[in-house]
C-alpha cells in the first residue's frame, strides 16, 4: 500500500530490475518504494504489472513486457508459465547456466544479510538437465477434478496436460485425467519405474494412496523403492525423498566428504526419513562405530529401521528434534556424537536446536537445507558459539525454480567442551 493509502495493483509501469532476491524475483525500485518483479531479469528494462500491494514498504509485481532484455532471457520450454499462468516455476525465461548463477547470488546474499559472512560458491549442475528431473510432485485439483498447479500466491488452478520438469510417468498418472471431489493429488516415481499416487482430500488429508509397479501389479499402501550412494532404500508412498534423481548421490557425497568419518565414531543424523544419511555413513564409522538416526515421522522410522537392518551398528529413533529433545537424546548417548549430519524441513533447525548442537562436542556438523535464509540464520547461531563454517557447496537440485539445496560444514573455532567419551 502506498503512503497514501492506495493500493498500486494493477497499475503498469516501466523499472529497471535490480539484484536477483531470495524467492524467485528481482528487486527494482518505483517512486522510493521496493518492487518485488517475477518473470524478469537483473539488469532488464521491463513494463510491470502491481499483483500484490499489502505492505508500505513494497509490491509485487509480474514483468509483462520486455523491453530491454537480458542475454541471459531464453524462451520459455514450459507454454503453461509466464506473467498470471502457472506458479510451479521461477525461472523458465533464464538460461540454465544463468539459472545457477542467480542462486548463487542469492546464497551469498542471504549469508551476508542473516549471517554477516562472505561466502563465494558456484550452484553445481546435477546430471539429467534442467526438464523431466521432478520425481515426486502434488498437483492441485479444480472443484471440476481437472488437476494442474496454482499459479504463484494464489488459490486458483492453472489446469495442465503436462508439467515439463516432472517426468514422464508422474505426468501420466496424474495430468489430463479427472479426480472428482480431489484437493490435491501427490506422485512419486521410485527408482525402478513404480508410481505411487495419494490422493488428498480438501484439507489436505490423504485418503488413499495406490502404487503401481512397471510389470502392472499393483498393490495398496506399500513403499518405493529408492536407489542412492550404492543401496537399495525403502520410502514410505509419498514420503520424503530427494525430489531429483541425482540429488540423494550429490548430497551423500558432499555430507561424506566434509564429515571424512573414521571407524569407531558416533555419527547423529537428525530428521533421517528413511535413513539416507545415517544408513550411508555407516559403513565409514563400521561395525566399532554407532550411527544414530532421528525421525518424527513413525512412517519413514519404520522405512528407515527396515533399510538400516543390516547394518548393526546404526539405530533409528523416533522422536521430535527440538532443543529439549535432542538434549535428551544427547544425555542417553553412550557419550557426545563425533559427528552430526543435520537435514531439517524449510523452516531449518531453528535457534534453539542450533545452539544445543554447538554445544554438544561434535568435532563437525554437515547442515543440509533447502532453503539458504533458515541455513544462514542457523550458521549464524553456531557462529555466536564460536563454530567456524568450514565449506559450502550447493546444488542445483530444482532447475527451472528458485530452490536450491546447500550442504554447509561447521567446525567449532574452540576446543571443543570435552564431555567424557565413552
Ligand atoms: C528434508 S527431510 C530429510 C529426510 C532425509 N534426511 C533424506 O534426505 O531423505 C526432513 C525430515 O525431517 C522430518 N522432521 C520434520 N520435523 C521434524 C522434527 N521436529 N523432528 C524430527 N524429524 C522431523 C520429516 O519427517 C522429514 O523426514
């Protein structure tokens, strides 16, 4: 809303876009107010339309003409996105190369405004391209059943015969059919060609999941099957898993490579779903070692307790991760964790979990997150305990959209309080 008092959407007019920002948009300034634009690029003169005007300080806005436009601007391979359509993703008029660069920019950004540190890293390109690498999806569905996406901030339906980053089976299972009295339907297509589908109803509630394997049978309420860092995995139906195929391997590898764990040592992964991180560091700490995976979901605990079944030195616990629980958790321990390897939901670990981990006597923390703004925040908190962020990579696990996954190592910058080790 402007100073006085009126709202600008609607109104059109011509900016200059400024620097890439966290959440898909450019910054670019009209008459000393912030306007957040979608669909353009830094450096482009483009026409906005105002989409959304609630706060003083700023407006969103669609570029809806280009009129000086970047070299990095391409044709959008999606007909379904672009200014109004669908808002699955960000980044469809970027270049792929430029795509990585612009999440690059905001990483760094987003350390140097929450954490207060330089960080310099490039987005790593994962193998597959930048289309048909969405493996697990939810599709809204319209009150005809017509299923699709929303487009961005917005309760409506943007009905799709296809959805060009999701692959193929997914695509097939869910769009151009009917789902009559469906809010949303979710897909997921495991390693070996099974598709799973859950539909939900209105609020969100799944009320039936059906998986569909490549010979034809079928079967109700069983679990995918998952390829990753050389094992075979198990995934509750529509459970979290890596959303692109080769993301599972690159993360393993970064997570491994920054932790190096030796045989005999204890290794915490927190927020295990079925046990990626735990199952695959397990055999570095081997059968001397202790691995000890912690999940909310009684689901993917189970799916985590039956894939790590052959490896007896690594146990599942189910249980919440938040700063009085993994206290607990810390005081049942045999004696403080070598290492942690951490993988919380968007919101990140939060203050309170970041601090009793600074605090626990691991000798390093691979953090893993999805979203770089509850990354830095947290790093911030092992900062102010006197940890040092030792590397950072970054993938390119979401092309076409403005996620990006990062993988930050820290190590305290102290000796470390020396609880008695068992
Ligand atoms: C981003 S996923 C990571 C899963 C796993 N590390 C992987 O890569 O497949 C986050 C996981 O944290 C779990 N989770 C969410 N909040 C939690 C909490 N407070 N305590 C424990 N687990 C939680 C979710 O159920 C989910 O399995």
């Amino acid at each position: 809303m402007s100073d006085d008092g009126g709202t600008w959407v609607g109104q059109r007019f011509e900016v200059t876009v400024g620097p890439v920002a966290h959440g898909g948009h450019c910054v670019a300034r009209h008459e000393g107010r912030v306007v957040f634009v979608r669909h353009a690029l830094p450096g482009e003169r483009v026409v906005v339309a105002v989409t959304e005007d609630r706060h003083p300080g700023y407006c969103r806005a669609d570029a809806v003409e280009v009129l000086d436009a970047s070299p990095d601007r391409v044709e959008r391979p999606c007909p379904a996105a672009g200014p109004g359509r669908c808002g699955g993703c960000d980044w469809q008029h970027v270049d792929p190369a430029a795509q990585r660069r612009l999440k690059a920019d905001v990483v760094t950004e987003q350390f140097a405004r929450l954490a207060g540190m330089d960080v310099a890293l490039d987005v790593e390109e994962l193998p597959g391209g930048p289309l048909r690498w969405r493996s697990r999806a939810r599709f809204a569905v319209d009150r005809s059943g017509r299923p699709g996406l929303r487009p961005h901030r917005s309760r409506d339906v943007v009905v799709l015969e296809d959805c060009p980053i999701t692959v193929e089976p997914a695509v097939q299972a869910v769009l151009g059919r009917n789902w009559d009295g469906a809010g949303a339907v979710d897909v997921a297509v495991d390693s070996v060609g099974g598709v799973t589908t859950t539909v939900l109803d209105r609020r969100g509630h799944a009320r039936s999941t059906r998986v569909a394997r490549p010979t034809g049978a079928e079967a109700t309420g069983s679990r995918a099957e998952r390829k990753a860092w050389h094992r075979d995995w198990q995934v509750e139906g529509t459970g979290f898993w890596q959303v692109h195929p080769a993301a599972a391997d690159a993360l393993v590898g970064a997570v491994a490579g920054f932790l190096g764990v030796r045989p005999g040592e204890r290794v915490l992964d927190l927020y295990a779903g079925a046990g990626l991180f735990g199952g695959s560091l397990a055999g570095g700490v081997g059968a001397g070692g202790q691995v000890v995976c912690v999940e909310a979901d009684a689901g993917a605990c189970a799916a985590a307790a039956d894939n790590l079944a052959d490896l007896p030195q690594a146990e599942v616990w189910q249980g919440d991760v938040d700063a009085e629980g993994l206290t607990g958790l810390l005081a049942e321990l045999d004696g403080p964790p070598d290492v942690v390897v951490l993988d919380p939901p968007r919101s990140g670990a939060g203050r309170g979990v970041s601090a009793v981990l600074a605090g626990c006597g691991a000798r390093a923390v691979a953090y893993v997150a999805c979203d770089p703004a509850s990354l830095a925040r947290d790093v911030a908190v092992f900062a102010e305990a006197g940890w040092r962020l030792t590397g950072l990579r970054a993938y390119d696990a979401f092309p076409m959209t403005a996620h990006v996954e990062c993988v930050a190592l820290l190590e305290p910058g102290q000796p470390v309080a020396s609880p008695e080790r068992s």
